[in-house]
C-alpha cells in the first residue's frame, strides 16, 4: 500500500532525512544510502520537539524520512521500568509528532518499530508454525518498552504515510557490536532456548530503502521467515566462528529472576513482506550467508 497525499514524496528526487544518527541501525541507513548514491542527511532535532523536526525538513527537503530514534534502554530494556516519561516521551510523543510532521508535509515516513508485542499463545503455539499477522492485537505487555511501542503502533495505523517496520532480535554481519542478538547471547553466562523471529539487518536494512523507493505504507512484520532458537544460532556460532564455544541453557523461570521485566518470544508470518520481496532468505539461510560464512574462521 503506497501512500496517496499529494504525490510529493514520488516527484522528487530522492533524498533521505534519517533520524538515529548515533544509532546502530541508523549508522547503517547512512552507509547503504551513500553505497546506493542516495543523497541523505542526519536529523538533529528531538523528536520530541516539534518545531526542530520542521525546520530539519525545511532545511534537507527530503523525500523521505526514516525514523530509527528511539529509546530502548542500556544495557537492556529493563532500563525502561524505571525510566518511564522518558520512554514515553521519545517512544511515544517523538514518534507520533514526527508522523504528524511528516504527513502536513506529504512525506512518507518509515518508522522502524518493533516485533517484540507478542508472545506465543494458544492460536499462536510454539513450533505450530502459525505467526502473527500485521492485523493481530499485540498480546504482550510484560516489559514497559513493549507496552509503549505497541500504543505507538496502534495509533500509527491512521496515519496513512507511516510504513512499521517490526523489527526483532536484530543480528548483523558485525559481531563486535554490543547490539547484535549473537554478540549479546554469546556474552551470557546462560541462554533460554525459544524459537523466535528475527531480522537480519543486512538483508532486510536494503529492503526498507526499497520500500521507501516504492513509498510501501502500513504496518509489515519485518523478519526473515520462519523462526531460529538460540541453541541453533550458537551451534551455528560454534561450526563458523569459534569451535571451543560452549553454552549453558536455563529455564524461562530461571531467567526471570534475573531480569526486571520479561522478554517477548514469538513467531512472526511474513507472507505480506514476502509476497512484495519474494527473493527474501528464510531466516537459517540468511544467518548463514550474510552473517556466518562472512564471519567464518580459517580452519588450519
């Protein structure tokens, strides 16, 4: 679905105003635009602060805005449970001014959003192979970061310029940065072992430009299909990268008592994203030829 207003986004040359210029995935956007010879420029406004975003735009005239902005805790989420206005404030009232924004001015706006808003339920089993869909109500509110991005999302949905981008567990090619879902299992003293969704950036960061290009518009489950576990990924690890890796496992039960607030697990269905990109990796084959095999070790 392409966003109608008033056509402005499709006329003009392309050049993208990116908002997360400290941010892993908005570092990357910059890198894969200028690969691409896509003139951008970063946005310094706050989100939050509704007259820095316009004058952003009237000074880089965009045809496009990316927003991956966004507060989701350091070192984790956690953060989230005891920082909650400013969650809110970023999340929610930054990510709502700026679609605002954006539509008076007739730009599309992708937003990079996140998956982590359901969890497995009885019509959604573990291993049933039935995920959630774009339409489906989020079923999980354990953590305040998740609680907040899925108030966000529902209110985005009548704006008709904003393209949700669900993103979850990210994984990149770069295995040192403290970000990556393998970086950060690999440094755990212990790991669940639960399929889930997840998005390989360096497959599917290149799609969202695509998107933009196309002006897609509504919410899109923006994984790789099909689902991966922990153990998997980490056996994988051990085969590519480090054959001495070992791990230690441990329950749901036991993690909690670890962590301040619980974790999202769940299956995400890809069809809307695969039909539009049907050349997209199930996510074992991406994992291995976008991360692993060029991260692979020389064996003697």
């Amino acid at each position: 679905m392409g966003f109608p207003a008033n056509g402005a986004s499709a006329d003009k040359p392309l050049k993208f105003l990116i908002y997360g210029r400290t941010g892993w995935i908005g570092g990357i956007l910059g890198k894969l635009s200028e690969a691409q010879g896509i003139d951008y420029a970063y946005g310094f406004g706050r989100l939050e602060n509704r007259s820095s975003l316009e004058s952003d735009i009237a000074t880089v005239k965009p045809s496009h805005v990316f927003n991956a902005a966004g507060v989701t805790g350091r070192p984790n989420v956690d953060w989230c449970e005891s920082h909650k206005v400013e969650t809110i404030r970023t999340n929610v009232a930054g990510t709502l001014t700026l679609a605002d924004v954006c539509r008076e001015r007739g730009l599309v706006l992708i937003n990079y959003a996140t998956g982590c808003i359901f969890e497995y339920d009885d019509r959604h089993a573990v291993g049933s192979g039935i995920g959630f869909k774009e339409e489906d109500t989020p079923n999980f509110v354990g953590s305040f970061y998740s609680k907040t991005k899925a108030m966000v999302e529902d209110l985005l949905r009548n704006y008709d310029n904003v393209c949700t981008l669900r993103v979850r567990m990210p994984i990149s090619s770069d295995l040192s940065n403290p970000r990556n879902f393998i970086t950060k299992i690999t440094r755990y003293e212990k790991v669940v072992n639960i399929p889930n969704s997840m998005t390989i950036l360096d497959e599917l960061l290149p799609i969202s430009i695509e998107m933009a290009k196309r002006n897609l518009t509504g919410i899109w489950n923006f994984t790789n299909p099909g689902v991966v576990s922990h153990n998997e990924i980490l056996e994988m690890y051990r085969e590519y990268i480090d054959p001495n890796f070992t791990w230690k496992n441990f329950t749901l039960e036991e993690q909690a008592k670890v962590i301040v607030a619980p974790r999202s697990n769940n299956e995400l269905d890809t069809t809307k994203l695969n039909k539009e990109f049907p050349e997209l990796l199930p996510i074992k084959d991406s994992l291995i030829k976008y991360v692993f095999k060029p991260n692979q070790k020389v064996k003697a």
